[in-house]
C-alpha cells in the first residue's frame, strides 16, 4: 500500500513538474501562438496568476490586432479575479476607452468600477479611489438602466457616498477640536451644501453653533459684535431645521453667554463711548 501511495506522488510531482517546466518554457521561449494558447488556457482553468504574464507578454505583439480585444479583458478580469484592483480598474479602463462596441463593454464597466470601490480604503484615508469609483458606478448606472446589476451598482454607490460623508464631517469635527474655529464653520457649512439630507446635519449644525459661539465668548473686542451675531444666526438657523432636538438645552444655556457677553460688550461700548464725550 505504501508503495502505491509512493508511486501516486511520484506521478503526480513528475506531472506538476512537467507542467511548470512547460509553462516557463512557453512564458520565456514560446512564440506569441504559444503564449496565447497558454494564457487562455491557464485563464479558463482559473490559473489567473499564471495567465497574467502571458497576456502581459502579448500585449505589446497583439497590438492593432483583433486579439487584443480579448486579451485585455482577460488580462483585466484576471488581475481582478487575484485581487488586484488597482491593476485590474487601469485596464479595465483601458479596455472600455479601446473597444466601446465589444459585446463585453457592461461587465467591464461594472467590474472597472466595483475595483476602484475594492481598492477605497476607509474614510480616515485618501479617497481617490472612492471618488473615482463613485463617478465610474454613476456613469455604470446611467448607461444600463436596465442592468440586473444596478441594484448592486446603487448599494456601493451609497456605500461610497456615506463613506465621504463621513470623511468630510471628521474634517470639520477635527478642526473644531483643535480649536480653529473659522475653518470649522467654514467646513461644517461646505458640507451641509454638498451633502443634502445627510445623517450627520444635525450634528453638523450642532457643531456648527459650537464653533462660532467659542469663537465669539473669546474674541477680541474689536471682532466680538459681528461674531456674536454670527453665533445668534447659527443659533436660528438650527432651531429652524432641529425644533425638537435633544440638543436644545444644551444650546440655550450656549446661548445666555452669547447674550451676557453681547451685553457686557455693550456696556464697555457705552464706557468707551462715555469717555471720548468727557
């Protein structure tokens, strides 16, 4: 028994050895017949790694040709198919600009867009990629309307737009932490104009109020009226949108400092104003 188990392994070594000696044979020394022969063949057994390249290798030879149509796509879903994405949304790029008439256009459009949103790390990093993937599922969806995979096309792509939201509102968070109380007015105004119905207005404009009341109780007496008032705007602007909210006792005790200290800075104004008439 243990001989034929011995036997079976050193058959089935020979013919892996076999196998990988042909393959680097046909990848360093094979005409480009060869090589594409490979390179579908290790392509339709699901060997994508090994068929990658191949087709790299063919790119170049096949170039102009009718082929090529079909090794860049394969090319792409194979650097997809291994969890590439970066690799595999560049050429599926490339195959959609080169060939707009290939009966293969959708499944390339979609997977050109589920790769850039595979490649989008999480919101606290750079987000070209989810803003790339955001545009190519727009585009995806407004192409093929009537695709069975729209649905999933509109899932990433509110996916991708909460994880911008997201992004936006820790950046003008962070600013108001960290005391730069301007640019997190500024921020937090930007991102109620450019995300309409987010989860997180309310706590925006909470911020918001935050902000621009710290801001006026330690201004400078010079700058202190104008934003004090801007303090009351932002004030007004929530009680507008958020009647109910929780928030409101916190606010409204926010709100008598801004009125004591708009009435302490009238009482220095008059004080000023006394001394320049005597």
């Amino acid at each position: 028994m243990q001989k034929m188990y011995k036997s079976w392994y050193v058959l089935v070594l020979s013919i892996t050895l076999m196998s990988c000696s042909e393959y680097h044979k046909v990848l360093n020394k094979g005409d480009n017949a060869d090589k594409y022969k490979m390179a579908e063949e290790m392509y339709d057994a699901g060997e994508y790694k090994k068929s990658i390249p191949l087709f790299e290798k063919l790119v170049g030879p096949y170039g102009g040709k009718p082929q090529l149509e079909r090794i860049q796509y394969m090319l792409a879903d194979a650097y997809y198919q291994t969890g590439n994405y970066e690799l595999s949304s560049y050429y599926f790029g490339k195959f959609i600009a080169n060939y707009p008439g290939s009966s293969k256009i959708e499944e390339a459009a979609y997977l050109s867009a589920h790769s850039y949103y595979l490649a989008a790390p999480k919101y606290s990093r750079d987000q070209t990629d989810t803003n790339k993937a955001l545009e190519a599922f727009q585009t995806y969806i407004t192409n093929y309307p009537e695709s069975e995979r729209v649905a999933d096309a509109n899932k990433y792509y509110q996916e991708l737009n909460a994880r911008l939201e997201k992004k936006d509102f820790e950046i003008a968070h962070q600013y108001y932490h960290t005391e730069h109380y301007n640019a997190a007015m500024t921020a937090f105004d930007i991102f109620n104009e450019e995300h309409l119905g987010s989860s997180y207005k309310e706590e925006a404009m909470y911020f918001r109020f935050k902000a621009a009341h710290d801001l006026a109780v330690k201004s400078v007496l010079s700058k202190k009226s104008e934003r004090l008032q801007e303090a009351k705007n932002s004030y007004d602007k929530f009680i507008k949108n958020f009647p109910e909210s929780e928030r409101l006792k916190e606010m409204n005790g926010l709100m008598e400092e801004v009125q004591r200290a708009e009435a302490e800075l009238n009482e220095q104004i008059r004080a000023i104003e006394s001394q320049s008439n005597s």
